[in-house]
C-alpha cells in the first residue's frame, strides 16, 4: 500500500514538474498558478513550508510573468525542502 501511494506521489510530482517547465518555457502564466496551486496542495500539510505557501499565495495574482511566478514558488517553497534534503544527505556521509 505504501508503496502505490509513492508511485502516485511521484506521478503528480511528474506531472507538476511538466507544467512547471511548459510554464517557464513558454512564460505561460496560466501554467505557472497551476504549478503554485498544485505545490501548495502538495505541501500544505509541511509546516516548514508555511512560510513559503504564505509568500507564494501573497503574489499568485501580483506576477505577470510564468517564468518569474515559478522562480518565486522555487525560491519560497522549495528552499526548506532542499535544505532539509541537504542536511539529510550530508548526515549519511558522515
């Protein structure tokens, strides 16, 4: 069971992942909301992300451009996230 509800994890991960690229790619604003609503869907259980949802959902209707609206979830979402994994990874070289 815990491992379906990885692989569907991961599939609407995929998926965010593609309408970001599409969003930056073509600077598409429509695409880019949907990545910050889909990211702030998926974290908003992680309260090391509360922050970050908080700023996002702040400027989801201020920023024009896709390309910008998905640096800003990057930079404010994802920057917890990436320095947990880092902590994480530098912990098992040790």
């Amino acid at each position: 069971m815990r491992e379906t509800i990885g692989l569907i994890r991961l599939r609407r991960i995929s998926h965010i992942q593609a309408v970001a690229a599409a969003a930056v790619a073509n600077d598409y604003r429509g695409h880019a909301r949907q990545t910050c609503s889909a990211l702030i869907s998926l974290y908003h259980s992680r309260p090391e992300t509360a922050r970050g949802r908080s700023a996002v959902t702040a400027h989801l209707m201020e920023i024009i451009d896709g390309r910008d609206l998905v640096g800003l979830a990057e930079t404010e979402l994802m920057a917890s996230l990436d320095d947990e994994a880092r902590r994480m990874v530098l912990v098992d070289k040790i």
